[in-house]
C-alpha cells in the first residue's frame, strides 16, 4: 500500500460500479450512490464502463485487459474523484492500469492520471470527505452488534482496505468489531482461481466460515463483492446462514435505517 495525498472535498464524483455488482448485487451500488449523494455529492455513472480488467490480468491475459482498460480510460473525463466500492477493482485501476500501459506514452499518461482519482469507497469517505460518520437516524434506540470484517487479499495489500474498513466501524456507536484467527487469509474466491482449483477454493471458504463462526458475530462486512458471494453461498449451502454485508449497504443500514428494501 503507497502512501498518497488526498484531494480538497469535491462537489462531483464518478462512480465505477464494478462487474459483480452490475450483475449480481446492484442494491450494494445504489447504497453506494445514496451514501455519497447524503454527503453532497453529485455522483455521475458512466453507462459504458465495464468490467476493470482483473480477471483477465489475474489470470495472466494482460493484452485481453489492457483492451478494458482502454475502453473505459476516456469514459472518466473530467477530473473528479473516481470512487469504486471495491478494494480489489480500486487496486487494479490505481496499481495495474498504468502498468499495462507502460510501452503506450499516451495511454500511459491518461492511466496515471486516472490512477490517481481512484478512491475505494471507504477511503474515500475517511480520507477525502473527511466528515464525521452521521448520527444514526432511528426513533429507537440502535442495537448493538458484533460484527466481523473481511477484506480482500488485494484489497488488504493495495488499498489498505482493512485499514479504513476497521477504522470505519469503530466510529460507530453500537459496533463491536470481533477479530478470527484466519483474518488475513484468502476466503478462496480469488477471481479466476476459485474455478480452477474449486475444491482447494472450497476448502478455504469453509475455514474462512468456521473462523468467523467462532468469534461468536452477529454477521461480516466486507467492502468487496466476490469475497461477500462466496462467503454468503458457502453459508447458505452450509444452511448455517450469517448476515453477510456489503459495506456500502451495511453503512446505509446502520445510518439511515429501514430504506424499504427487503
């Protein structure tokens, strides 16, 4: 994780929705737009982004994701903030996009210049709002809860995603934020890895559940999608569900209450 400098507090910001939520949990997007929109912001989705190129990179195709990135570099115009409610995507625009583009002068250029406007949603709000979390809005009074966190292997070294997610949670009244054993350990998504070796994929998730389980938590945050899929899937296969957040969503859950989703 580099260390950086932080931005003045912006009027306008991009979001970069991600594949995962595009496809399978678009409410983690929406909390994210309605969090950031609470703090003031006008927030601009542009409809052509796609995927950030991970899998493919990861997976060791780097040409298949230099062309994504290419796709969308232009897509991210004007100069605010891109804020992505992803620790792992985040990494790979700020970290892996330039590289791609190293041989390419131009394309080089326009990657560093948007590497450096890329934010993970929880960073963003720590580091560049800088405002203090908002009181929750209930007529009741708020329960306590024991909560779990897991972040992503890229994440955690990228983004120093854990870092602002801990540190986001322990702002809060009424969180109790419970440590396990195989915290630093990978959940067994790995993008592209948990289709190729499924059964060292499963064994790790099943660890990852059992680790969580132990701590005796009411449920686990996670600011990234395929780690919480995987994790959620595995438990309820299990029939030993736990609530199994994304960050964005627990945030508005926690914030501002009953937003009539079910």
């Amino acid at each position: 994780m580099d260390q950086r400098a932080y931005p003045p507090v912006p009027e306008q910001v991009y979001l970069f929705g991600t594949c995962l939520i595009d496809m399978f949990v678009p409410e983690a997007g929406v909390d994210a737009v309605f969090l950031l929109q609470q703090a003031g912001l006008r927030v601009h989705y542009p409809q052509q982004q796609s995927c950030c190129g991970q899998p493919a990179y990861s997976s060791g195709n780097p040409q298949q994701a230099r062309e994504v990135a290419r796709a969308q570099l232009d897509l991210f115009a004007q100069p605010w903030p891109v804020v992505v409610p992803s620790g792992s995507c985040a990494g790979m625009m700020r970290h892996h996009w330039p590289a791609l583009f190293a041989d390419e002068s131009e394309w080089h250029a326009k990657a560093l210049a948007l590497a450096e406007r890329v934010f993970e949603l929880t960073e963003f709000y720590l580091h560049v709002l800088q405002q203090p979390l908002p009181q929750p809005q209930t007529d009741n009074t708020i329960p306590s809860e024991h909560l779990a966190l897991h972040t992503s292997c890229a994440a955690r070294r990228e983004m120093g995603t854990r870092l602002h997610g801990v540190e986001v949670l322990n702002r809060l009244p009424g969180i109790a934020l419970k440590e396990h054993v195989r915290e630093s350990e990978c959940c067994g998504f790995g993008g592209t890895f948990s289709l190729k070796h499924p059964d060292i994929s499963g064994a790790m998730v099943q660890d990852k559940l059992a680790a969580i389980r132990a701590t005796g938590c009411d449920g686990v945050v996670t600011a990234d999608c395929g780690c919480m899929l995987n994790l959620r899937h595995t438990a309820e296969f299990q029939q030993q569900p736990i609530r199994i957040e994304h960050m964005a969503s627990f945030l508005r859950r926690r914030l501002f209450g009953n937003t009539g989703k079910e």
